[in-house]
C-alpha cells in the first residue's frame, strides 16, 4: 500500500494506518453497507418465497411379546433349517425418493399439472449467446424423449424439496417446500400416507409369503414321516424287530469262538514243541525247564488231562510219543474246525450289523422327520394366528399444516449477506481509492516518515492564521506558544541563517507559521525577513512610496520584522527561475539575520528545488488525507525536514 509509511527496513503492514486508512473512508463504506442492505432487501422481496411443511410419524415396530410373525417365528424356522425371510427394517430412503415411489404418488398428486415440480419446458429457446456458441462449436441438438425428460425433471425437483429424516428414538419426519404452503401441506401428507401403507402392505405381503412357505414346508416334512415310518415298518417285517438284540448275540457267539480257538493254538504249539523233543530224544530236566517256561500251559491241568499224566504239577513224567503225536492231530483237526466255525459266525455277525445299521437310520430318519414335523406344524399355527390378529402401533405425531411464515428467502440471512458484501466491497475500494489517492491517512505515518525529534501538532498555531505582524505581536504577547519557543530553540541550536516554511495541502500555510514565528523570535538584536513565494500571495502595491532592501521591496513591517516581495513586476515564483536568485537571498543575510522562505502546495517543489545543496532549515507543515506521498518524499530527497508540524 502506498499509505503505509515508507520504510526501507521494515515492509510490514501497519495496522494503525490501514485502520486509519478504513476510517477516512467511513462514509463510503457506509454507504456501501447501505446499499447492500438495499439490494438485500430488493432480493427478499423479488424472490419467490418457499414454505416449508412438515409430518412427523413413528411406524410400527415388531416385538416378540405380540402376534406378528417376528423373532419367535424366525427362531423356529432356523431350527428347522430354514431362513427367516421377514425384515423388521422400515423402507429405506432411496426407496422413497425413487421413481417408482414417485409413480404412486403422482396419481394422486398429479406432480404433471404442478408447475413448480414440473418446470421442463419443451419449447424453450436457448438465449442469442448460447445459440451463437452452438453454432460456433457444431453443436447439434438431439432429439428428446418429452415425457421421459419430464420425469427426470420431476424426479429432480422431487429430491431437492422432499427430505425424510430419521429423528433419535425412531420417528419419521417429512420436509417438504413449494412455493404454496396448502399443496406443501398436501404433498407431506400424501407421503407420510403412502409410507405407512406401503408399509403395512409390505408386512402383509411378508406374512402370506411366509404362511404359504410354512405349509409347503409342512406337507413336505409330514411326506418324508409317513415314508420313514413306512421303511421302518417294512424292515421289521422283512428282517426281524430286535436287529440289536441279534447282532449282540453274534458278537458274543463269535468272541467265545476265537477264545477257543486262541486256547488251541496255545495247546496245539506246546504239544508241537513236546513231539519235537521226544523225537530229538532229549528228556532230560533242563529241556523240561526250557519248554515250561516258553510254553507255560503244559503245567495247566487241561494240558496234562489230554495226554493223560498226573495233575500234579511237581510230578512230571515224559509221555509217550504215540500219545502224543495222536493228541497232536487231535488238535490240529480241532483248530480247523474252529476256524471254519470262526468264519461262519463272522459272517453272520456282519450280517446281523448291516441290518442293525439299516434299522437305525431308518430309525432316525423317522425321529428327525417327526421332530421336523412337530416344529413346523407349530410355526404355521403361530402364522395363522398372527394372519388373524395384526394389531397396529403406528403413531402420527404430527399431520402438516400450511405454513404461514415463509420458510426462504430468510430475510435476516439476506440482509446480514448484503451488509457482508456491501462492507467487504466498501473496504476494498477504500483501499483502492486510498492508493490512487497515495496520502497519508494516520499522524503516526507522518511522524514516522520524518528523522527529526522535532514533530509537533500544528493545532495550537491556528487561531494565528492570517494575522496581521501587529495582531501576532498583541497576541503572543498574551499568551505565548510553547511551539514557536521550541522550534525557535532548534533553529538557534543548528545556527541556520535560512528558514524554509512549506506547507503541504494543511490548514496553515507557510507564511502563516513564518510571520508568527518571527514575532516571536524577534528582538533588537535579530532582524528577520519573510519572503512568501507561492503563487497566490497578494502582489505588490506600488502605490507611494516603498522601501528597498537589496533586490526586494518591503511590503509590510513591525519591529524588526520585514515582509519582502521582488521588486518590479516579477513575483516571487518568476525569481527562482533566475539564475542570480541563490546570490540574492545570500545578500539578504547582510541585512537580516534570518531569512525565512515560505512556500504551498504545488509551489513548494520549485522553492525546494531552487534551494537544494544550500544549508537551510527545513520546516514543513503537512496534514493527514492531504499530504501526498510522493510530494512529501520528494520534499525529503531536496531539502531533509527538521520539524514537522502536522493536523
């Protein structure tokens, strides 16, 4: 911003400026606010209003403890083995705002003859612009189904007034808006109906499908029990009615068989072993030691009984090789025997187990589709009787009515929107104008721009304002000015015989300072002159006669205060073009002590720039929203500034 102090080393924004900078320009932002709140209150009033309608329900909710098929139903059909195919769900949103749903309701609301819902125009004509466009790009309009854009238009509309919300304990509510508050009314209405029928509808529907299934289930599973009931009666007949019994009997026959035939081996190896020792002809006491302890059932009483020795089992004679070979084939022909019956018995045994394993799952079949049977006749007689009783616990909270107070445009949301955008727009082109302008909006700036401790207001000088040298004299004589005595001081400390009062655009101008300055400063012993070199000074009245002072008339004087114009026809301005107007003022100082050189406004430039390089003290005069930027920077770069008088 050019507003904002101009600093070499410091590019940040100040705030006070930028706040002083918005407040100059309160009025126009004003002004703005105002005419947003107009335009503001111009949409309110040409904007169609929309009334919003709303209904409020709670459908019926499925519990276990009434009639309705719900989770006693769905639990004895999971036992079964069957799905439970009720939902307990309400229909869902996207069910409600399609098209199918708004099919229904369009024969009764007739959505067609609505003209805020139906807004499709099929003999619209595009604007001169966009059929310019069309034509510059190749556009080629296709043909159009009317009565499906019609309905994509309808459904449209539908979605963007018609909302449906779930609220915390389980209630519907449904919003609609149209410009005509009784058809919102009606349209709420139809929907919140329509819901609850569908509803009901749906339930109904659900409890035939499932009744149906039921006894189709049912007569399925009374089939499969007489079928199992009927095999199992002809097993029995077929085969015997205690395969259990039967196949226990074999089991035992067979273990006894293979007991006996394990005692005959046992014989059968102990007599091979006796018949090779005899015919070895080794009896003697160790082999009868050896062949007892690998075969310990010769000292069985059954072993000695078939060869025919003593029971007596200290008493051990060798037995005769004949006998023994005898009993050796005896036994042989006998383990034959057993094994033949082993494998008949085994046989049998199978036999009797693959009938006892037919009796059992037959058995089963029929106990499982006795169990079936009893499960599903009792979920078709809770079916029937929740087809009988249906109570219904659905609640309308609330039925819509017309509105009466529109429910858009929100006047208090228009008008803080066009407050928003009038202040926004305001404060931008407030900060636009303030850069076009480039001055200084804060006294903070100005004394910020200047490098001297010398910064003063220049309020308390301005009741001396175009005052004559004698009125300024009767007036500080009263009541001096703290400001002239301080900058008196400075211009005595930096020993300056030129004093360069300039005036930027203030309310003072240089003379003003400088004639009062020198009534102050005045005294015998210091002479002071004031030279006034804007352009709109009074000019020289040569009437009479006027003293001289070097190249300079003086045009007023009090005391030792001289007030000079040029002499002859030239004015003050058309001196500095000379090029003898530095020696001039360096003659004035052998007759004055100080020279005080004044200038404003648009003036002050050509004075600085005629005095540039000369040792001079630099005062300048400024004022906030005036004082141009780059006059006073410009001022700076000629002549550096040693007081600064601001308002």
């Amino acid at each position: 911003m050019q507003n904002i102090p101009n600093s070499e080393n410091n590019n940040e924004i100040d705030l006070r400026e930028l706040f002083a900078t918005l407040w100059a320009y309160k009025l126009f932002i004003t002004s703005t606010c105002i005419l947003g709140i107009a335009l503001g209150c111009y949409k309110i009033m040409n904007t169609d209003k929309q009334f919003t309608s709303t209904a409020i329900f709670k459908l019926a909710q499925e519990t276990p403890n009434n009639f309705s098929v719900g989770s006693d139903v769905n639990t004895l059909a999971k036992i079964a083995g069957f799905r439970a195919s009720i939902s307990n769900s309400i229909l869902s949103k996207d069910a409600i705002s399609g098209r199918v749903f708004i099919e229904k309701l369009d024969a009764k609301l007739n959505f067609h003859a609505d003209p805020y819902f139906n807004t499709y125009n099929p003999n619209s004509v595009d604007p001169i612009w966009k059929s310019l466009i069309k034509r510059a790009i190749g556009w080629q309009k296709s043909s159009i189904d009317t009565e499906e854009a019609i309905w994509q238009n309808i459904v449209s509309m539908y979605s963007l007034n018609v909302e449906l919300e779930e609220t915390d304990d389980g209630s519907i509510k449904v919003v609609v808006t149209h410009v005509k508050p009784h058809r919102a009314a009606e349209i709420a209405n139809e929907i919140m109906h329509e819901i609850i029928s569908s509803t009901k509808n749906k339930k109904t529907t659900e409890q035939k499908e499932q009744l149906s299934y039921l006894s189709n289930i049912l007569a399925k599973a009374l089939s499969d029990l007489e079928i199992s009931q009927s095999n199992l009666k002809e097993f029995a007949l077929e085969n015997s009615a205690l395969p259990l019994e039967n196949f226990a009997t074999e089991s035992i026959r067979l273990d006894a068989l293979r007991e006996q035939l394990n005692q005959t081996s046992k014989l059968h190896e102990a007599v091979a072993a006796l018949s090779l020792i005899l015919q070895n002809k080794t009896t003697d006491r160790n082999n009868y030691l050896a062949l007892r302890q690998k075969f310990p059932i010769i000292d069985q009483v059954e072993f000695r009984r078939i060869l025919g020795q003593s029971e007596v089992i200290s008493s051990w004679s060798w037995p005769d090789k004949k006998t023994v070979e005898a009993v050796f084939d005896i036994l042989s022909e006998r383990k034959n025997i057993l094994q033949s019956k082993i494998n008949a018995s085994q046989i049998d045994a199978e036999r009797s187990g693959l009938a006892y394993e037919t009796y059992a799952r037959l058995e089963r079949e029929a106990k499982i589709a006795e169990a079936t049977y009893t499960v599903l006749i009792e979920a078709v007689k809770a079916q029937t009787m929740a087809s009988g009783y249906r109570p219904d616990s659905t609640e309308v909270y609330e039925y819509a009515s017309a509105p009466i107070v529109p429910s858009a445009p929100r006047p208090t949301l228009f008008l803080i929107l066009g407050a928003t955008l009038g202040l926004f727009t305001g404060v931008v082109l407030s900060l636009i104008l303030s850069l076009k302008r480039g001055v200084y909006y804060s006294k903070n700036s100005l004394r910020t721009i200047t490098q001297t401790w010398l910064k003063a207001s220049v309020k308390p000088l301005l009741p001396l304002k175009n005052k004559s040298l004698g009125e300024l004299n009767s007036i500080l004589v009263k009541k001096p000015r703290k400001l002239l005595r301080d900058i008196a001081v400075e211009i005595h400390k930096s020993g300056a015989t030129r004093v360069v009062l300039t005036s930027s655009r203030a309310k003072l101008k240089g003379s003003d300072v400088a004639r009062a300055l020198a009534s102050y400063m005045q005294s015998d012993n210091i002479k002071i002159s004031v030279i006034d070199f804007s352009s709109k000074a009074e000019k020289l009245n040569t009437d009479g006669e006027q003293l001289i002072v070097e190249t300079f008339v003086i045009s007023e004087s009090a005391g030792q205060i001289s007030v000079l114009r040029p002499n002859g026809d030239l004015t003050a301005m058309e001196l500095l073009s000379q090029k003898s107007f530095i020696e001039k003022i360096q003659l004035l100082n052998s007759s004055f002590d100080l020279v005080f050189l004044c200038a404003d406004d648009d003036d002050v430039i050509s004075l600085l720039s005629a005095l540039e390089g000369q040792e001079t003290f630099h005062i300048t005069l400024v004022r906030t929203r005036n004082t141009k930027i780059a006059s006073l920077a410009q001022m700076r770069s000629l002549i550096p500034i040693k007081g600064l008088l601001h308002d």
